[in-house]
C-alpha cells in the first residue's frame, strides 16, 4: 500500500512540474509571437532593364532675376540690404551695381533677396525655354520630344522637374549587367551660369537641400556634357500589426502639406521662405518670410501637430543615389544631361515577419511534445523499470495427490 501511494505521489509532482513548465514555455512563445517581430534582409539586384527616371534640376533665383528691375520695383527693400552687408562686411559699395554684384557673387545671400520678392516676382521668371524649346531631334539619343517640365519653386530657388514618357509609359533601356544595349537617353538643356541636377522618382517630393544636388556650372560659349548614374534603393516595411507598422502614403507630402496649410491659417498671406510650391498654387500677392527658424509657441504648435501625423513609416521608400560627371569644352554651347547605366547594383531593404503562424503552431506542438514526453517517461519509469510485485498468499491450501486407479479383472 505504501509503494502504492508513494507511486501516486511522484506522477502526481510529474503532472504538476509539466503543467507549470509547459505553460511558461507556451506563454514565452505566443507572447513572443504576439509582438509581430520582424527581421530584415539586404537584397543586392541586377536588374536586366533601367527605366529613366525623373530629372530634377535646380536653378538659383538670384541668377534668373533681373536685379537692376527689382531695385526698381523695391527701392527701399534694396536698400536696405545693401546696407546691411556693407556693415557687416568690407566690402565697399559706391552704387546699387555694386550691391547687385555682391549680391550674386554668393548663393547664401539670396536668402535677404528672397525676403523681398512675392510668388509673382517668382512665378514670371523665364524658366520655359530652358528645356522645351527643343523639339527637333538632332540625334537619336536627344529625345526631348518624349519629356514634359512641371515646375515648382521657392522664394530661393526654381525647380525644372523633366518627365520623359513614351506611349505614357515610363522609358526603358536592357541590360545585360550593367551594360546598356539601346541607343542612350538624353535631354538637352540651355542652361547657363550654375545650376544642380539630380534623379528622382515619379510623385515623389521635390528636394529643396542643394546639398543633394550634383552642382554645374556653365559658362558662355561652352558645350557641357553631364553623364549621370544611378542606384535605386528600395525600403519594404510591413503594415500593423507587425513591429515597423508602417503606412501607405507620401511621408515628406503630408508633412509639408500640412505646414504650408497651418501656416497659411495662422500667417495670411504669408509663404514659408523654403516651402516649395507648384506654379499657380498661391496668390501672386503672397509674400516670402522665414518662419522656419521662429521661436514661438504658434510656430512650435504647428511642428509637434505636423510631425504627430508622420510618426509612423512610409511601407515603400524608393530613392536614387544619383552619381555623375560632367566634360565642359568650347563650342556651340550645346548642353545635355545623360542617363548612364546604372552603379552596379539595386539595393534593396525588406522586412519579413520573424515567425509566422505556421510556425508558431509547430513551436507548439514541440513544446507540448517534449513536457508531455517527460511526463510519459515517468510513467515508464514506473511501469516497467520498476515493475509491481506481487505478494504470495499465505492461506493454507490442501494439496490431493491425484492417485491414478487401476481395475484387476479375473
């Protein structure tokens, strides 16, 4: 009986072992599961096509306006700048040309110019014939006859963004490992002073940071000859409730959009300095002002209320790394930007869960395995290594020899 109860007790502490560690195992697992980890890899691709993509370029204003009309225009506002550069420099001026002068001389100051001008002054800059008006084609690979230009602008600087289609699809061009087989894809331009250019994608934002730009420059009489490359890099996040919790929409767009709404709201009439607006999208009366960098508790509500609706990740981020070089010689004056093949490779980044379903109920199942095995073992452990014995009765049993009987016939 004792053996009995001792064998009683020990399953007993089997199951109750099992069940808590089973249990924390489970709770480890499904908890784990439950965050929606994620895990991200590199993936390097050579494509066997490059498409052509968006060319953006940037002119500064300060190089497109007429100085000499807008001192003419802004007396007073003229001025004044002058003024101010000639106490905070060594430079002497004798006369609005040699303000004019000093002004172009430095990209930086047309930060004071853009204070003066209004959308208008911007808008009426002749920026068209820059691009479009080359509508014959000289060579197979200048096809401006296949590009449109949407233009976009802010109080510093005009942005060209050149479109190329064909059949209102994007262009594109074989590869067979980097090497281009079709005729090139070039734009001619007739561009002169300095200027920046840079690949983008279609519906993408306009990058205002000259920095990202490949800067240019062209002088009077010279042919300029830009042969640009690109890698495309591609960031693929997952939507909730997976840990990136990303969202599908244009992250930079709505942010800017809703700064240029707010500020519109609460400074009327007012443009952000850098805001870069399309043309026709403001009055022609509003006015440039640098609100960026006010240290107010209005400007400051409106950052934290923007930048509370682009908290979350864009689920595709596709951006180019644009390189290139660029050969200047005397000449015609002939201008042409060039799509290159491509810098090696694509990269691209993307995210995949960590664990699926499928493999969370293989966990599981293993986990229910191994605890339920453990406790099978003790019962083996019992049943067989150790097997009952049974006791001998100790009744007195009475044994009848069995006598065999013969008959004897006479």
């Amino acid at each position: 009986m004792m053996n009995k109860h001792c064998s009683a007790s020990h399953r007993q502490l089997e199951l109750i072992f099992c069940s808590i560690g089973c249990s924390i195992h489970l709770f480890t697992v499904v908890n784990e599961f439950l965050k929606f980890p994620v895990r991200t890899d590199i993936i390097y691709d050579y494509p066997e096509k490059m498409i052509v993509p968006e060319i953006d370029i940037i002119l500064h204003n300060i190089d497109l306006l007429n100085m000499t009309a807008l001192h003419l225009k802004y007396p007073n506002k003229m001025t004044q700048i002058c003024e101010h550069f000639v106490k905070i420099s060594n430079f002497e001026m004798n006369s609005i040309e040699d303000c004019i002068k000093f002004l172009k001389s430095y990209y930086e100051r047309s930060y004071h110019v853009g204070k003066m001008l209004t959308v208008d002054d911007v808008e009426k800059l002749d920026v068209d014939s820059l691009i479009l008006n080359f509508v014959a084609k000289e060579v197979d690979f200048v096809r401006n006859d296949l590009c449109s230009v949407e233009r976009y602008f802010n109080a510093v600087n005009t942005f060209l963004r050149v479109s190329c289609r064909e059949d209102s699809k994007q262009i594109e061009r074989r590869l067979v490992r980097n090497i281009v087989i079709d005729d090139g894809f070039c734009v001619k331009h007739n561009i002169y002073h300095s200027f920046g250019v840079r690949f983008a994608h279609p519906n993408s934002s306009i990058d205002a940071h000259v920095l990202n730009y490949l800067p240019l420059e062209r002088g009077e009489g010279e042919n300029l000859f830009t042969m640009l490359h690109y890698r495309e890099i591609t960031v693929e996040s997952k939507e909730w409730p997976y840990q990136t919790n990303c969202r599908h929409y244009q992250k930079s767009q709505i942010f800017s959009k809703c700064l240029r709404e707010k500020i519109s709201h609460s400074y009327p009439g007012i443009v952000q300095l850098e805001d870069v607006i399309q043309v026709g999208q403001y009055p022609s009366d509003f006015k440039f002002d640098d609100l960026k960098y006010d240290v107010n508790e209005t400007i400051s509500q409106i950052k934290s209320g923007c930048a509370e609706l682009v908290k979350q990740p864009q689920c595709i981020e596709k951006t180019y790394q644009t390189q290139g070089r660029s050969a200047r010689e005397k000449g015609s004056g002939i201008g042409l930007i060039c799509v290159g093949n491509l810098i090696d490779f694509n990269i691209n980044l993307k995210t995949y869960p960590k664990s699926t379903f499928t493999e969370l109920l293989i966990y599981i199942s293993s986990i229910l395995g191994i605890w339920f095995g453990i406790s099978i073992y003790g019962k083996l452990i019992d049943g067989f290594i150790f097997p009952t014995i049974p006791q001998h009765s100790t009744q007195k049993v009475d044994v009848v020899p069995n006598v065999e009987s013969t008959s004897i016939h006479d």
